[in-house]
C-alpha cells in the first residue's frame, strides 16, 4: 500500500482548485521543499511554483496567522532563472493550519515575487488577521510597511494567465 505523505495534501489542494477552474497542470519539477508545473489556459500560459507550511507560528493572539516560508539558494535562483528568461511565474504558498480545514492559499504574481527576491533574504513571513482581506509579506520595518497580498485571488491570477 502507498503511504500519503503531509505535502501531499497541500499541493493536493491547489490541484484541486485549478481542475474546479478547468486547468489542468503539467509537472516540471518536484522535491521535497515544492513543486513547479505549468498551466495552459485559453488566455496564457503560467509557471505556478508551490511552497507549503504545514503549520503556522505560535502567535500571541488566535485572530492572527502567520507562516514562515524558507527558501533555499537553489531556489532563489531556480525563480530568479524564470524570471530572467520570461516565464509568466506565479507563486502559490500554502499555508497550514492543523486539521487542514483552515488552511489557506496566498498567491502571488511575478511583480510580487521580483520585489521578494530584490530584498535578498532566504526566508519571509506572511501573515493575516482574520478580519483582513489581505495577506501581509514582512519586507523589513514592521507589519505597516509590509507587502500586502489580496486573499481570495487563486482563480483570478490564473483566469488570467496572460496578465500576471
């Protein structure tokens, strides 16, 4: 019998959400850290490159999520490599919770991974509190100044591949 590992479930379920959305993704590469497909859609074609956080930091407050998310120097250079030869790159962190129900997705779009990897660090932070309507990436200088990411914007990022 197969075992089903952890990551299996987190790149299950964005999987799982482009087949609801009628994409259907090829695999490029895959290891233990992520997973890099590509997606044709009938408006482009995308890179999607997959991390995940099988659980969430020890916060002070329950209202409030956070994820650390590492990246090795192979990887910042594998996604430096997309970029630098024109891949429409997205970016899909999954971001765990235990029991998986509220488990959540942030994507980013290849603008936001350019500035993330400007910055030079090998690790971010994404958090949201409940009430917010956005995901924020600590970029240095606090939750103020950090980059905001919209929640809720998986379909729309590959709805439209070719304006990511």
């Amino acid at each position: 019998m197969s075992k089903i590992k952890v990551a299996d479930f987190y790149y299950g379920a964005v999987l799982s959400m482009l087949f609801n959305n009628h994409i259907n993704p090829a695999l490029v590469e895959s290891d233990e850290n992520r997973r890099i497909y590509d997606l044709t859609t009938n408006s482009g074609d995308c890179r999607l490159y997959i991390k995940y956080r099988a659980d969430k930091q020890n916060n002070k407050t329950e209202d409030y999520n956070s994820w650390q998310f590492v990246f090795t120097k192979s990887e910042i250079n594998e996604l430096k490599d997309y970029i630098e030869r024109g891949f429409n790159l997205s970016m899909a962190l999954v971001c765990g919770v235990e029991g998986f129900t509220d488990s959540e997705i942030a994507t980013l779009d290849k603008g936001q991974i350019e500035k993330i990897l400007s910055r030079n660090k090998e690790s971010i932070s994404i958090s949201r509190k409940k009430s917010e309507r956005a995901y924020r990436i600590s970029l240095g200088g606090g939750r103020t100044a950090a980059m905001k990411v919209k929640a809720n914007r998986f379909e729309d990022i590959f709805i439209n591949c070719s304006e990511v």
